[in-house]
C-alpha cells in the first residue's frame, strides 16, 4: 500500500507540476509584452513613473500638498532608487519598474521553495522534499493576484519579498547577532518600500519572545533604533514632508463591510488550500517547534493585515502578502498530511485530502479563463489612442491634467495633479482644493485628459463643473478625452 500512495502521490505532483509550467508559459508571454509596453497598464504607475524621473533629474518629491503640484508620495523611495539602477540596463523607466516586480515575484516563490524544503521533514524523502517545495512555490507563482500584479510598476512585490527574506534569514541563519542584523535589514527595506509590511517581523518577534527573549529583545531595540533614526532623517532633509507623505496623507477612510467581503472573497476562493493551512497553523501553535510558531503566527498576522483592503483606494495587492505565507504554509502542511499518510488511522483521510488539492489546485491553475489574451487585447486597442493624443499634449501650454497619468511622462510633461488622492484627502477634510478650483476657473491649466470611466470616482462635482464650464472638448477617441481652455 506505501507503493501506492507513493506512486499516486508522484503522478497527482507531476500533474499539478505540469499545469503550473503551462501557466508560467502563458503568464511569461504576456510578461514580455508587457515588459515592453510603453503606456499605462495601472493608473498608480503614474505617479511612482513622475517620482522616479524627478527623482533622477534631483527634483523635489516631498513637496507641500497645499501648492502646485498636488502629489502624494505614498511610498518611500527605496522601489523608486532600485528602479533608477535598474533603468541603468533597460533605459526606461516603465520597463525598469515592471522587471523588478516579475522578478519579485519569481524570487518569492525561490524564497519558499528553500523554506518548505528545509523544513522538518521527516520520514520523507529528498525527492518528496523538493516536489512539496516546488508545488508550494508554484501555488503562489502561479495565484492569478500575483501574476496579475506582477507585470505593473508598483512597489508591492519587492516589499514582500524584502519581508520573506527577512523571515527566512532570521530562521534560518545560526548565529545570532548576524541573524538580528541580516533580518533587521530586510525587515526595514520592507516597510520602507511599503508601510504595511511588518507581520514578518511581528511574527519572528513574537516567536522569539516564546523561544528566544533575548533575540526578541535584540530584534526589537535594533528595528526600532534603526527605523526610527531613518525615519527621523527622511523627515529632516524634508522639513517634516516625509512624516506628511507617507503617514498623514495614507490615514484614509476605512469600510470594515469592503474588508470583510473582499477578504471573504479571497479566502473562498483559495477555501481548501486556507483550511488546510488553518489545520498546520492550530497544530504548530499547539507543538513546540520554533520555526513553525514563527511561520504560523506570519500567517496569522498575514491575515490579519489583508483586512487593511477596507482602506479606500485598496486594491488586491494587500492579498498579496497573505497570499506568499498561505502558499508557504500550505507547502508545510502537505509535508504534515504526507508524513503521516502511512498511519492507519490517517490514510484514508489523508488520501482523501491529498486527492482533493490535487484535482481543485489542478483545475485552479488551468483556468481557461484567465484574461491574459483580453488584457492584451485591451491594451493593444490603447495604443493607436495614446499615439494620437500624445503630440497634441505637447503642443498645450499650461499645466495638464490626466486620468492616465503615465502619458504625461509619454509626453514628457510633469504631473500637476494625482486623481483619486486629492480628492478623497479633500473629501475626508484633509486638504482644500478651492486653489486648485480656483486655477482652473481662472483657465490657468492648459488641459485636461479624461478616461473613458466614469470621471466622478477621481474628481469632486465641484472640479468637473468648473473644467465643464471653462474647458471644452477638442479631441475624442475611444479611449480619451480631451479638454482645452475655451
């Protein structure tokens, strides 16, 4: 009967294996195109595109928010300084910006690989060790929010990244005072490439305060004395903008209905692969064993965190955190059922649960209904568009404002005005727009370019009905249109 479960453990692995290269195939053709797409695919591409070319022209992105331009820099700039030096190699930007985020996302799934199978195993061998590992790393390279998020210029799958570096380096390096030092580092660059990213961290200090206090307390003191004195400096060289920027202007209004069903959403979704994380994760806080505690209280605060997508603007990349463990977890917990599947009490129970992942993994990434042939399709009808309308910015005198803020950078005209953040800070009282109402009464702006959405979700009635009433239309396409002074 081992034999057995042996060989139907193998064949359902080289299935699933099988299924996971095919839709790398497909997500690495639309990468490529992707990689070499000149215009926008994300609107928040806009403003990190204009921050790292100020950036690199030793322009000022810390800027008031009550003056011209009216931007916010959610991030700190540790995505924007390795784009630079990317942009090195590729010569653009765009393209530099999107690399870093594909490969973010093929090095997190190496980063679990290497945390499945050099966890305890246990009664199995080297070769199911390397399969379970492979399977968890393709669980995640191969989840639709992460392929999808992969080929965008955003900040989000280097922090996550940086944050599992941190994790693994912290259980796996001996030495103690390294360990402390290496996973600090890595901690930090991950909550200063996003804020939100510190449930690694939280997750190695709480296990280390049940195993290893004194690690905990080294951990602690040394994130603290160092996050602060960055902080502490960012905030010095800009007059305080930094504190601004990225804590004030990102303390947004927050739904804990939008929470609890986009999150609800997500784990029905992934509903089998999350029970059985919960199962691994129960058991684990039960046992005594370091690194399991660490990976389960991750998982735990990972969940916890991907409620933040009650915030207003949230989108999925605030899964993608929780996504990266429950893949990494879930790996774990398959060496757990695999360990114990030649107990009698088990096997049929383990056979049973092991088949059923097996065929709902199986089905989930062979979904033929992944858009990447529509996206394509969408983004392919835009350039015609984007050709027309940029020769017609660049003949506009006057500051311009976008929707599609990527084809200011196109057109080599700086962003004036972030849509969706000005007006939401204005909405919850956090910053005035009557200057910015009051410049485009005065037909001070040369322009504006328009989506083809609805233009209520980014502008306040008051904006649209002063650009209506001094601006008028002088050029449509499907995609854009485009207001003049009248």
């Amino acid at each position: 009967m081992e034999k057995f479960y042996s060989r139907a453990f193998f064949l359902l692995a080289a299935l699933l294996l099988g299924a996971f290269f095919i839709h790398l195939i497909n997500w690495a053709d639309y990468a490529f195109f992707a990689l070499n797409y000149p215009y926008e695919i994300d609107h928040v591409e806009g403003p990190i595109i204009h921050q790292v070319s100020m950036i690199a022209y030793s322009l000022p992105v810390y800027t008031p928010l009550q003056t011209a331009p009216y931007i916010v820099m959610n991030y700190p700039p540790v995505y924007h300084f390795l784009t630079l030096l990317f942009s090195i190699a590729t010569e653009d930007f765009l393209m530099a910006g999107r690399l870093i985020s594909m490969l973010s996302m093929l090095l997190i799934g190496g980063v679990i690989y290497y945390l499945v199978f050099n966890a305890d195993r246990e009664g199995l061998s080297k070769k199911s060790s390397a399969i379970i590992a492979a399977l968890a790393a393709g669980l995640f390279i191969g989840n639709y929010y992460a392929q999808n998020w992969s080929i965008l210029m955003r900040v989000d799958l280097l922090g996550v990244l940086f944050e599992i570096i941190g994790v693994a380096a912290f259980l796996s390096i001996k030495e103690k005072n390294k360990k402390i030092i290496v996973a600090t580092l890595f901690f930090l660059l991950a909550v200063y490439t996003k804020q939100s990213l510190f449930a690694g961290a939280a997750a190695c200090f709480f296990s280390a305060l049940i195993y290893d206090r004194k690690s905990a307390l080294k951990l602690a003191t040394t994130m603290a004395a160092a996050g602060l004195v960055i902080f502490a400096i960012g905030c010095f060289l800009t007059d305080g903008l930094f504190f601004t920027h990225h804590i004030s202007a990102n303390i947004n209004a927050f739904s804990w209905q939008q929470a609890f069903n986009k999150t609800g959403t997500m784990l029905a979704e992934h509903w089998l692969i999350f029970l059985c994380s919960l199962i691994f994760v129960v058991n684990s806080l039960c046992g005594k064993d370091y690194e399991k505690t660490a990976l389960s209280l991750f998982w735990i605060f990972a969940l916890i965190m991907s409620l933040s997508i009650g915030k207003f603007g949230a989108n999925y990349n605030y899964y993608l955190e929780f996504i990266t463990v429950n893949s990494l977890v879930f790996g774990l917990a398959l060496a757990w059922f695999l360990q114990n599947i030649n107990d009698k009490r088990y096997i049929a129970v383990n056979m049973l649960i092991i088949l059923t992942l097996f065929v709902q993994l199986i089905l989930s990434v062979t979904d033929i209904n992944r858009p990447w042939h529509v996206q394509k399709q969408g983004l392919l009808e835009k350039i015609a568009d984007s050709e027309i309308i940029i020769p017609n910015l660049q003949k506009i005198k006057g500051e311009i404002v976008a929707d599609n803020m990527v084809l200011l950078y196109n057109a080599d005209r700086r962003l004036y005005f972030q849509p969706i953040m000005m007006t939401h800070m204005h909405e919850i009282g956090a910053w005035d727009e009557s200057a910015m109402i009051a410049d485009i009464e005065n037909k001070r702006l040369g322009g504006f370019v328009f989506n083809d959405f609805n233009c209520d979700e980014r502008y306040s009635r008051e904006f649209m009905r002063a650009v209506k009433e001094n601006y008028k239309q002088t050029l449509s396409t499907p995609h854009y249109k485009l207001y003049e002074r009248k």
